[in-house]
C-alpha cells in the first residue's frame, strides 16, 4: 500500500535528457514551479558522482549516496538510538558465529574474512526484504530433509544453513541487547516513527543493485514508499535500464506507480549524439572499418598515452576542446590512477579526479605492516631490518638516531652470525658486541652497527608480547603504543607531509577502534597472525582520497561519468571481468539456491550492464572512442563482450590514423632524433647537454675497459681515484681463486675484487655453500692435525677404524656449534649413513688405496709471493697469493695435491688453482726436509658428481700439457688485467644464473659473447 505521497518514474531517453531532467528536478521551485518542494535529497551512486551531480545542479539540493540517504534520514529521528559502526556490527557477527559454531561440526574455519562474508549476506538478505526466519524455511524446503541424508554435498549445506541461521539470531539478540541500532532495525524504526524534520523530497537517480552495483535494494524502496512525511518521490532513468527489468521491477516493489517524460518537465529532448572515433582498415586510410570500432592496445599506459596524443593532435589541428570538456572513463579506478600520475603529467596534461586511492596503498600503511611481519617473523635479519630502515619511524639508542650505515652494518654482522631470528639471541649478543679482533673486519662491522643492535633490540622488548596470544583490544593497544612511540616527527615543510599526517591520522583512528570495539563488545584471545589480519583488513576497508589538481582532463568511473556533461569522452580498459563488473559471488549458496531468496539472475545484470554502456556510449556531447588492451602487469586479457554490443549504439563513426610521431612526452623529445632540449626546463636542460656531450656507447669504457683510458683521460679527482685503485690493485699479489673467477667472468672479478661490491646477504635455514666449505675445510684441518700430532702417518687399510674414530669424535666436537637440525645434516654429510658414505670416508680411501707413505701432511698451506710460470713468451715471474687445501709430502719425494671441491670439481681444462699450486709447491718446498719434492699427484676430492677422487690429469704424460696450459691461461688473464679488461664475458651463460652482479654488470653485452 502506497502512502498518499507523488511517486514518479522520469523515463528519460539517454543520459542528456538524464542530466537535463535531473537539473530541472534539483532546481528550486521559484526556478522550475515543478519542484514545488525546496532543497530535496538526490540519491546518485557515489561520493564522486556526488561531486560531478554537485556541478550540474547547482543548488542546494542534497547529494548523497545509498549510506548517505541512511545518515540525513537517521539525523531526523526524534531520539535516535545509537547506531553500530561496520567494525563494531562485524565483531557482534563474529562473536555470535563463534557462538552457533560451539554446537555444530562445521567444515570450514572462522576467520575474519567469513565473518564480514556472513555480515554482506545477512545485509543482502535482509535488503531484499527477507527475513532470518523466511531464509531458514526456503533452504530447509530446497535442500530436502534429514532423510536425504545420503546426499554429502545436501547435508553440509543443512548443516552451514544451520549454523548461518543460528549465527543471524545470536547477531540481532546482540544487536538489540546493545541497544543501538544496524541499518535494518534503523529501517523498522525510520518506517514506524515520524521524523522531527522530515525529508519531503527525494530524487533517486540510480538503478535497483541488480543494475547498478550502487543502487537500491527492495528494502529500500519499501523505505520511501513508507517513510512518514516524505511528499514526493521521483525516479529517473534512461530508457536503455528501464527496458532493461528496471521497469518491471518497479512496477512490481511500487504498484501504482506514475510515469512521465522528460517533455512532462518541460524540457525539450536535445540531439546531441557524438562521434565514435575508430581506427582505420589501414593505419594510411581514413575509410572506417565497421567491424571493429575499438582501439587495442599493449596495456594500460598504452591507451593513457593515446589520450594524450590525440589531445595534443587536437590541439595542433585547432580542433581541441577545454581540458575540463574531456573525460577518460574507465571501470577500475585504481591501475588508471596510478598510471596517470606518471604518463599524463609526462605529456604537460593536467588533470583532476575524485576516486579515492585505499589507504593500504599509501607507504605509511606499509610502515604498519612491517612492525607485525618483524613479530610475525619472529625478528628475523630481513624483516628487522627493513623495520629498522623504514624512514616513518625513528630509532634511537642512548638519544642517538640509528644510521642508515649502522643499519647495514647490523645486517651484515646478523647474517655473518647466522642469526635466523629470535629476540634472545639478540640479547645475547648485544651483552658480548662487538666481538672479535678490534683489528679485524669482522670487529669493524659489528662495532659500525652497535647502536642499530640496541635499537632492534629495544624494538624487539617492545614488540615481542604481540607474539604471545592475548585478548584483542591489548594486543591492538600494544601496536597503537608502538605506533605513537616510535613514528618520526613530520617536517611541516615537506611536501608529502601533509598526505603523510592524514594517512598516520587514519591508521591511528583505526587502531583505536579496533581495540576499542573489541574491549566493548568481544575480546577473543588474539595470535599476532590473527592481530596482523584484522588490522590489515580494517585498513583495506578504508579509502583515501589523494589531492589531485582542480583542473584539466576528468578522470572517472563509469558511474561517475553518468553526471558529467563532456564533449569529449574516452572510455578504456574493456577487458573481460571489468566490463561488465563481476558481480560479488556468494561463497556459501550456488546461484540455483539464491535465486529463491531473490538473488537475480546473470541474465537481468548482463541486461542491464549493457544498457549502462550504451547510454555511455552515446553520453558525450562531440567524440567518444572505446578501447581495450591485451596485457594486465603480467597476464594477457581478452578483450570485454561488451565491445560487441558498440553497434547497438547507432553511433556514426569517423576512421582517425594514429597520430604516432609527434613529440608528446618529455622522454619522446630526447629520444626521436634530434633531440628537442627546449620542451626540458632549465636544470632538465643542464642536464640533457652534458648528457649530449657524453663519450659514445660504444666506447671500451661502458664495456668493462677501465685501463688507458681512464688514466689518460680522467675527467675529476673522483675518476682518477677509482682509475689509481683498479689498476694498481692488479699489481699487487693477485689470488689464485681470484684469477680463476676472471677466468669465469671477467667482470665479475672487477666487482668481487677491484670494486669489492659486497653481495646481498641471504638467511637460510642451514649454511650457504661459503660457509658450508669454510666448515668442512675446517673439519678435515682439524682432523689431520690431531691424526699427525698423534704421530700418526698414512691412512692406510689397518688404520681405516682409527681414523673413522678419530673423525667421528672431530666432526661431533665441531657440530655442538651447530644448531641441532643442520647439526644433524651435517654429520649425516661428514660420517655418512646406511646408505651411503660420507666426505670423510672418501677421503680416507682415496688414501688407504695409494701404497706410498705419507711423511708430512701440510694442511691449508699458503703459497704466497713471487713464483715463475712458463709462457709461450719465456718464462715471467708473477705476484701470487694461495692456499692449498692439503700437500702430503710422500715417501718418494714426491707430493699430492689434494683440493676439496664441496660441489662439482672444475673443468679440469679451465682450472688454475690445482695446477699452479703444483708448480708453486715445488717451487716453494725446494730443499724443505733437505729434498727435493717434485709434484706427483693433483686431485679434486669432490663432494658432488658421479666420482669422488677427480684427478688433474690420469696420465704422467699430460701432466706437462695441462700445466704449460694452466701457466699460459694465468699470464694472459694477468695481462688482461693490466690492460684494464673485464668485460661481462662469462664462460658459459648459465653462469649468470647465479650470480650476483647481474644488476650492475649491463650482461646484455653477453649476447654478443
Ligand atoms: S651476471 Fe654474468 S656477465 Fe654479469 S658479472 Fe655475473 S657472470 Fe658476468
């Protein structure tokens, strides 16, 4: 039953007539005698259609959304009871789903996203004017009953229907116990008590929700049909909706309804149909093709630039409009923002938007985050460190601020230590830091980052009670404490201040709440997972509008763009899932079940989405162009449907050529020939001359030559001194293992040895393969070393036992330093298993099966100074540093090189250092022990590959070959390097797999290699 009250529908024919009919309707009744009521609410979709509806009224007509309509009619009530806040409504949700869980078994677990997916059902329900109680008897009927209980799939639904209607009860008891208010029992009250003002005018400019994501719900239009006071309500829609289902669902939710057109307000229909721009057969021709009237691009910033090559195009030709009479419309706001503010600002095109950004965008949000993931993760090395780096926060120790140095320092000493997280390590080791020799290395690291260790450290007490369970509202006041503590106070001055405040201000406002609600209504016990989840879903909840310039170019969302009056509209991003919108799936019922409880169908939406994109289509006033791209970030996308129904539009179209050669962006007018410096301003300008002036690409320099040239030509005392260090480093003793890393990758020697570029530090559960070496090296050192000053000699057969003995009690002394799991992997890799040997075992046999005796052993044995090797040239004498693993000087007079290979032994026809260790050897030991010693064995013992023992060579007559070749390698890599060579040439390619200078090394150059 209708109140005695004008209910019209304002059929209009596009969305013109709309924007006519609207202003007509808006205006005041001494301006149109139509309106007779003052000051009416217009319902429009959005705050961002607000703003645009806002420009075309220009009155004081009251725009608000579906929540708005909500608040002003709220406002009115006598005694209004006090209304629940979308937090405080989930967390009753949450405490009466936990409530209805403890007497079923369910099949899924609570977590907070369930939760605000049981609240937007029960808001869906009841919106559509369904009762709890209604909902319970239409499943139980569609779902059969108990006896159907063979059907699994039937019977888990019985049991959720169970549970949600149990859940929905305890919720509104909750909710009614509190004495406030949700939206529904504001409803029942709106509808039972007059207002002490009421509203006397309404203006509903937006579809039902099956047309409009934004729209009213039957709830809702029972609501105004209803609500005491309310004089006259009208509604305004296109013909292209209404034919649509609108019409008829109307009809149905308000009988009697009156219709009238837009000649009823006395507004005469304008022809203004636009222009569908589209691209031609052939880029050269202006003859359209019909079949195709889109534009496709690669992506996003794609089509962005288009829009900006056509304005300045238009602009050349003398056939722009205003700035502010063009539009770019699309249906995600997001990706289009953040693309526009690079590309438009690039091109010198203004431009302003209303759609908000969400807040856990902004870097500030970010900050938040790594304050739970450093509990989360237990304060591990990275994320400690990246919260100790984060530039919202101030770190201090004994009232001196933390360094950005000091920070990397701590970082490097946490990785050499091997610290994989856990606060009381840290307390460990802040009572003995720094440690270790003050001349040391290892010393200065870990003295440079003593108070980056204090802060963490201090951090870390304030932080470490979030990693033990307790009640929500402490642990979100323990973050909020941190938070106040700890962020960095704003320079006022700063640009980004002032965004930097409000989005401190939201995160703040929303800790509050959390913690406030939760003490008020339900205070579960809280894991910092669980702490970490609610806040982040809070804040994703919430939006931020960015200051965006009050000029220029609009750009909008579609819905927005049903309220804007433009000559020239482009819309974008046709892609498959956005146009149209995916409509918000329900993840408890199929689509079958839901349709009983009056969910429409795919059908009606799709009706309607079309009609929304033809009266867009149709909605400029001079030009509209649509496009779709192929490729999302990563992902290829195929274009939208929709795109098919353009005929429909009946839109004449024009054929427009790309306009790809202008200069339009800054980077265009540097980068086409010749460069036009004059679009740059004055230090862009600077710049780009010096830039101009530059040596050319190709020069030896900018390919990893840094000899000659820089010496000859260096340009500042900063090049000069990086010229005298790259070069007189080579002169000095050169490392064995160093010449062999040029020999893999010659630039890769300049940045591990010349620059010494420090690789990222990388936390594993167990060592990585440096340390792992350093390891078992230091194992078998400390082995032969108790087995020779026990005066032992050889490993021979009868002696095997005593050395496993031996091993065994060396390798469990060196593993107590070990945590207990890579402890026990490392003994499985050292003393083997059942199923197979381990490294010492090798070892062992390789010489228990070789007859001669071993005299001495010299263990980790350095080879340092002048030797002279064998050139194609004659002989040269060269600076060498090295480090053999093993030499057992034998009975014979000979001695055996032994190298311990962790992985794969080298290619024996690459590697340096087994070969000239054995020339250096028997240059080093002449007359040692009073004998000769001549080189008679090199071997890899090999820990990886198919065989343990690797020999150099197998046959004495290749011995003088591969070390005249080893000698030849090692004089033209030391000439290389005074020559100043080291290009990115690796051996073989699958080398820059793994390595760690990829970043710096320019290794396209590798291509041509
Ligand atoms: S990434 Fe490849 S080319 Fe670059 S330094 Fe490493 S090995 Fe050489």
């Amino acid at each position: 039953m209708i109140t005695p009250r004008r209910t019209r529908l304002v059929r209009v024919p596009h969305l013109h007539a709309f924007r006519d009919a609207l202003r007509a309707l808006a205006a005041n009744p001494e301006t149109n005698p139509e309106s007779r009521v003052p000051n009416p609410l217009v319902v429009v979709p959005t705050r961002a259609a607000a703003r645009h509806a806002q420009r075309l009224v220009r009155t004081e007509a009251d725009l608000v959304t579906r929540d708005e309509l909500y608040d002003r009619l709220y406002a009115r009530l006598a005694s209004p009871p006090r209304r629940l806040t979308s937090l405080e409504r989930e967390v009753l949700a949450g405490r009466a789903a936990r409530e209805a869980a403890s007497g079923e078994q369910l099949a899924f677990r609570l977590r907070p996203g369930l939760i605000a997916e049981i609240v937007r059902f029960y808001d869906q329900l009841r919106r559509q004017s369904q009762q709890v109680q209604r909902f319970e008897e239409l499943l139980t009927e569609a779902l059969g009953g108990a006896d159907e209980a063979f059907d699994r799939g039937a019977e888990r639904l019985r049991q959720q229907t169970r549970f949600l209607v149990a859940a929905f009860r305890e919720y509104e008891r909750l909710v009614t116990a509190s004495g406030a208010c949700d939206e529904h029992l504001l409803r029942t009250r709106l509808i039972a008590e007059a207002a002490r003002e009421p509203i006397r005018r309404v203006i509903v400019t937006v579809a039902d929700w099956i047309a409009d994501a934004d729209g009213l719900y039957v709830a809702d239009f029972d609501l105004l049909s209803r609500i005491p006071g309310l004089e006259s309500l009208d509604i305004v829609a296109t013909a292209a909706v209404l034919g649509a289902g609108f019409h008829e669902r109307l009809h149905q939710w308000l009988p009697g309804l009156e219709e009238i057109g837009i000649r009823d307000l006395g507004l005469g229909i304008r022809g203004c149909q636009p222009v569908l721009m589209i691209p031609p057969t052939n880029p050269q021709s202006l003859i359209p093709n019909p079949s195709d009237p889109w534009w496709t691009y690669r992506d996003r910033e794609e089509e962005l630039v288009a829009v900006a090559r056509q304005m300045k195009a238009d602009r050349r030709r003398g056939e722009g409009v205003p700035l502010e009479r063009t539009a770019v419309v699309f249906k995600q706001p997001l990706p289009y923002l953040y693309v526009a503010g690079e590309t438009l600002p690039a091109a010198g095109i203004p431009y302003q938007t209303v759609d908000a950004l969400p807040l856990a965008a902004e870097p500030v949000a970010a900050a938040l985050d790594l304050a739970m993931e450093a509990v989360s993760a237990d304060f591990s090395r990275e994320p400690l460190v990246a919260l100790l780096r984060s530039p919202h926060f101030r770190f201090t120790h004994d009232q001196t601020e933390v360094t950005r140095e000091s920070v990397s320092a701590l970082d490097r000493a946490l990785s050499e230590r091997r610290y994989l997280g856990d606060p009381r390590r840290l307390e460990e080791m802040a009572a003995r830091w720094p440690e270790g020799n003050p001349e040391g290395q290892r010393y200065k690291t870990e003295s440079d980052a003593t108070i980056a260790l204090h802060a963490a450290l201090s951090l870390a007490r304030d932080l470490a009670p979030l990693a033990e369970p307790a009640p929500a509202s402490r642990q979100t006041a323990r973050l909020l404490t941190f938070w106040d503590d700890r962020l960095r106070q704003l320079d006022e001055g700063h640009p980004f201040s002032a965004r930097e405040q409000r989005g401190r201000a939201a995160i703040r406002q929303t800790l509050v709440a959390i913690a406030s609600v939760h003490a008020a209504h339900d205070d579960p016990e809280w894991s910092i997972d669980d702490l970490a989840l609610a806040v982040r879903r809070a804040i994703e909840d919430q939006t931020f509008e960015p200051e965006s310039g009050a000029t220029g170019i609009h750009l909008i969302d579609d819905r927005t763009a049903r309220y804007g009056d433009f000559d020239d509209l482009t819309v974008v991003g046709l892609i498959e899932n956005d146009w149209p919108e995916r409509p918000c799936r329900n993840i408890f019922y199929p689509p079958a079940l839901l349709k009983s409880l009056g969910w429409p169908s795919e059908k009606d939406r799709r009706a309607a989405a079309d009609a929304h994109f033809l009266d867009l289509l149709a909605s400029a006033s001079r030009r509209t162009s649509v496009s779709t791209f192929t490729l999302d970030e990563d992902a290829i996308v195929s274009r939208s449907m929709q795109l098919d129904e353009i005929p429909r539009a009946r839109l004449s179209t024009i054929a427009r050529p790309r306009d790809q050669q202008a200069r339009v962006f800054v980077d265009e007018a540097l980068s086409l020939d010749p460069p036009a410096l004059a679009a740059l301003d004055d230090d862009a300008r600077r710049w780009a001359d010096l830039r101009l002036s530059r040596s050319p690409a190709d020069a030896p320099r900018f390919h990893g030559r840094i000899a000659n040239e820089t010496a000859e030509n260096a340009e500042s005392a900063e090049q000069d001194r990086f010229s005298q260090r790259a070069l007189r480093s080579p002169r000095l003793a050169l490392s064995v293992s160093a010449l062999e890393t040029y020999l893999d990758c010659p630039f890769k020697f300049l940045a591990q040895h010349i620059l010494r570029l420090e690789e990222e530090p990388d936390d594993e559960e167990v060592m990585d393969p440096r340390h792992q070496g350093q390891f078992v090296h230091e194992v078998f050192e400390e082995f032969f070393t108790a087995w020779q000053d026990a005066g032992r000699g050889a490993i021979i057969p009868e002696n095997l036992d005593a050395a496993r003995a031996l091993f065994t009690e060396v390798v469990d002394e060196a593993l107590e330093a070990l945590p207990e799991a890579e402890a026990g992997l490392e003994r499985t890799r050292l003393l083997g298993s059942p199923a197979a040997a381990g490294l010492g075992e090798a070892v062992f046999r390789m010489e228990a099966e070789r007859p001669v005796a071993v005299v001495e052993r010299l263990l980790e044995h350095r080879l340092d100074g002048q030797f002279t090797i064998a050139t194609a040239a004659g002989p040269r004498t060269v600076m060498l540093r090295g480090k053999a693993d093993r030499l057992d000087l034998l009975e014979d007079g000979t001695f055996r090189l032994i190298d311990y290979k962790l992985g794969w032994p080298p290619n024996p026809a690459k590697a340096l250092q087994l070969p000239l260790y054995s020339i250096c050897a028997e240059q080093r030991l002449v007359a040692y022990r009073g004998r000769q010693w001549a080189s008679g064995e090199a071997v890899y013992l090999a820990f990886k590959g198919p065989r343990r023992v690797v020999p150099l060579f197998t046959r004495p007559e290749q011995r003088a070959r591969v070390l005249a070749d080893a000698q030849q390698r090692l004089a033209d890599a030391i000439d290389a390097i005074e020559r100043g060579e080291f290009p990115p040439a690796p051996d073989d390619v699958w080398r820059c797999e793994t390595c760690t200078f990829g970043a710096v090394c320019r290794k396209d150059y590798v291509g041509e290699v």
